[in-house]
C-alpha cells in the first residue's frame, strides 16, 4: 500500500515524504494513536517506498512486491509473544540489525504494540537506539505511548495519529461494505475512527449485539434484583469485548444526555432508537445521567486494575438501574 491509498493523515503523509526526499529520515519513529486508525498501514508504506527500486512505493517491483507479502528479507516484524516483547526478541532483532541490508538501502523493523515490551525488553532496545546504525530503521507503533519507557519516547522521532474522521470513515463503509445510512452512522460513531473496529469483529457487536444489550439494559428495575445480576454475569463473561460493551452503554446514556439538552437525533449515535431514546429521557435528568456516565468511567478503571470483572459489572448495573 502506497501513502495515496491511505485515508487520511496527510500530515504525517508530508512529513514522512519529505523526510524519504531529502534523505533526512529518522533512526526511529514513534507512531502513537488509537488503535485501527491506519499506523501500521502507514509503517508498511514507509517501509515499502523506502525499499523500492524507484523509491515510490511503486507496487510493481520486486522490492514492493517482497513487502507486500511480507517476506522481504530487510524488513523485520517484532510483535508481543502472548502479553509482552520479551528481552529475548529484541535481542534477537538487533542482531538481524547489526548486519548490512541484503537487497535494501535500510532494515527496517517494525515494533508492534510497543507500549506492552517488559522492562528488559525496553533496556535492551535503548541500546540500539542510543547507538544507531546509519542502515537500520526502527519503527515503534503504540496505542498507548504513556506506556513506552520515556527513554525510548526521548530517542524516537514521535508522529501522533488521530481518529479519522466520522464523515470520512462513514463514506468509506457505505462503499465498502455496503451497508445503509443507519448501519454507516452507527459504525462509523461506535468505532471512533477506528477501522479495525468498523470492519473488524466488532461489526456485528456494534449492529445487532448492541440492541440486545441496551434493551436488557433498560429494562431493568432495581427492585428486581435477579435480572440486574444475570446481565451481569453474561457481560463479565465476554471479556475480550467487555470494553467495546462499555463503549456501547456510554454512547446510549450520551445519546440521553444530549437529547435533553435538545440536541437533533442525527447528532445522536443510535439513531436507529430514536423511539427507545425518546421514550426513556423523561425518566432520567442531567444528574442522574451524569452519575451514571461516571459509573461507566469507574468500571472503566476498575477493569484497568484486574478486578473482578463480575463484581465490577453487577455493581455498575445495579447503578445504572437505579
């Protein structure tokens, strides 16, 4: 994939082009920004118009081709070994450094999920960013760079990825995927400019799961306590999509919020329960929604320490049934 075929971020587009004409590219790049929006799609861009043989990123030579497939012999891939980079793999990428490129003006390495390399890891790699080689390109990918050892943060050059835009994202889901204005809205404001997300595993969450959520959801009664622990239990037990689900019952008392305070339904992200929103707002003020969004924020946190997540989800629902 070239940078043309990219959507969006054309700013870091322009960067890294004039950096590739000027022969003025970094030893090492930071690309950070939420997951899905197009960072490693834009290392591999990188990594192909610096291999080519016109330096385009052609797409036809036998460099783009290596790279587009994957097995071209200079760029290398470093991805976590079950939860974390181990110190064992970097070790074993700077060795494959050390050693002049095969075919390549450069080796490149690509590190993804940077953030989730365990301490030794991170002290292994300082070496080779502290001493770099004039024919290796590293190229880091972190959704989470807070999480990054400042001192690699300090010796990469960072390039910030934000959310594509809901318009644009929408537009491309309509073409690709075929879907209906409804469906693209939903999508498109539930991924968050995340198109892993639209058009990933989350797709059938965000379209039908969501509306068997938020109709069990509402109609809970606290003075009946069995239902509010039995939907509970069922989300505690998707733990993989848990936070995708918090991001779903955010968006629907948003979507309560905002329509109190007048704001028009297409503003609104479910807009396919445009009835179900009007009919409940009545029962819910300022107050009550925005203790209940913090419920949300807590659970959220909660889950970010390893609690329980069944204890975590019965004491959000029975708050949110109140």
């Amino acid at each position: 994939m070239t940078f043309s075929q990219i959507l969006g971020h054309d700013r870091q587009k322009d960067i890294l082009r004039r950096a590739i004409d000027s022969g003025r590219l970094a030893h090492a790049y930071l690309f950070e920004g939420p997951e899905g929006v197009g960072k490693r799609l834009m290392a591999l861009a990188l990594a192909r118009a610096v291999m080519c043989k016109d330096g385009t990123g052609c797409g036809v030579c036998s460099a783009c081709r290596k790279v587009d497939h994957n097995n071209h012999p200079d760029l290398h891939l470093l991805e976590p070994d079950g939860k974390t980079i181990k110190i064992e793999q970097v070790r074993s990428i700077q060795k494959e450094l050390s050693f002049r490129p095969l075919e390549a003006p450069k080796k490149i390495c690509l590190i993804d999920s940077a953030d989730r390399m365990n301490q030794a890891a991170g002290n292994a790699l300082l070496k080779t960013l502290e001493e770099p080689s004039g024919e290796a390109l590293l190229i880091l990918l972190t959704a989470h760079p807070e999480s990054v050892l400042s001192t690699i943060r300090s010796r990469c050059q960072r390039l910030p990825f934000a959310r594509l835009p809901q318009g644009m994202l929408k537009g491309v889901l309509l073409e690709q995927l075929g879907v209906d204005e409804t469906q693209g809205h939903i999508l498109a404001a539930l991924s968050e400019g995340s198109f892993k997300k639209a058009l990933g595993k989350d797709r059938d969450l965000y379209l039908e799961r969501r509306r068997e959520i938020l109709k069990a959801l509402t109609a809970l009664s606290p003075r009946s306590v069995l239902p509010i622990f039995e939907l509970a239990q069922s989300l505690a037990d998707e733990k993989e999509r848990l936070p995708d689900i918090l991001d779903i019952i955010q968006a629907f008392y948003r979507d309560l919020l905002l329509y109190q305070h007048g704001r028009a339904e297409s503003d609104l992200v479910n807009i396919d329960l445009a009835d179900k929103i009007r009919r409940i707002a009545p029962r819910e003020n300022t107050a009550t929604l925005l203790r209940k969004l913090e419920a949300i924020a807590a659970s959220r946190r909660q889950l970010d320490r390893n609690v329980n997540r069944q204890l975590a989800m019965e004491v959000l629902i029975l708050r949110l049934a109140a």
